[in-house]
C-alpha cells in the first residue's frame, strides 16, 4: 500500500484539470451533456452513464498529456472496477491531496473523486463527477464537497488510489 503523502506533478496536474471543471452540469438528459459526454467518451462509452469515474480517467488523462507522462489510471467508468484495476501499490490507506477516493455502496455501486485538501479535524475538501449539492453518488454536476470519509454517511469507504505513486514527489 502506498503511504507517501506528498504531491507529485501529475497529481498535481490531475486536481487542477478537476478544479478547472467545477460549475460542468449534466445538459439535455441524464448522464449527458457536452463536457459529461467528453468524459464518458474518454472511457469508451456513450451518454448515459454514470460517470464519476469517467471524470477521474478524463482528469488523469489530461494531466498525464499535459507532463507527458504515461497516464497510470485505469480506463473505466466504474469506481468499484477503478480500485480492482489499479495497480496494489496505488492502493493507500489515508488520505492526501490529489488521491482518489473509493466509496462502496453496496450492489456494485460507487463512487470516486479526488481528495483536494485533508483538513486537520480528518476531513477533506473533495472535487466529485456526478454528484450534487448533497454529495450524492449519482448527481448531475461537477462540485466541491467538505466531508468526513470515516463516518460512513457517503457510503463505505474502501481506500484511497495514489496514481502518482510511481513518481517522485514535487520537491518544494
């Protein structure tokens, strides 16, 4: 498991390709909309689905192009798929800025988005793909979320994905 907490570029890079589509809503139907269909797209798939996973793959894909780098995230628009398909050593215990959040939420649904900020009471500021102004795992927009992972309101959390584990830290 990983457990350096410290940013790389290109979670760096992935949160702020996140942080550049807060405000995007679904348009014209459910699961659907010019920036939700580039995210579905980046996954292979068309309008309609749920796409939070597909927004963290679209995100990781842009920040890898933008450093050159190869892109470590899996290609799916499933969260649960998401953690079985990452690498083990992507898989972490705490969380740290530019990390992935897994949630279960049982009968194969989850959900995923990217930990902003760890706050000192334990909570975390969290950039999410379908979500909403509740924090629900099937929303219509990309937003911004305080929450605490370890009280279970959103769902089990399963872990954490450092997709940048396999480069070096940013150096201050």
């Amino acid at each position: 498991m990983a457990d350096a907490a410290a940013p790389n570029a290109l979670t760096e890079a992935a949160v702020t390709a996140a942080v550049s589509q807060l405000g995007v809503h679904e348009q014209g139907g459910n699961n659907t909309g010019p920036e939700v269909d580039l995210y579905l797209a980046s996954v292979g798939l068309e309008p309609g689905a749920s796409w939070c996973a597909a927004f963290v793959y679209y995100c990781f894909r842009k920040a890898s192009q933008q450093l050159g780098v190869p892109n470590p995230c899996p290609r799916t628009a499933g969260a649960l798929k998401l953690w079985k398909l990452a690498d083990a050593h992507f898989h972490a215990v705490a969380p740290a800025r530019g990390r992935v959040f897994v949630m279960d939420h049982g009968q194969g649904l989850g959900h995923v988005g990217f930990v902003e900020a760890v706050r000192e009471d334990g909570s975390i500021d969290s950039i999410e793909g379908n979500t909403n102004a509740a924090g629900s795992r099937n929303g219509d927009r990309v937003a911004r979320h305080t929450w605490d992972p370890r009280a279970g309101a959103r769902g089990a959390l399963v872990g954490y994905l450092d997709m940048g584990a396999a480069l070096p830290p940013l150096v201050a």
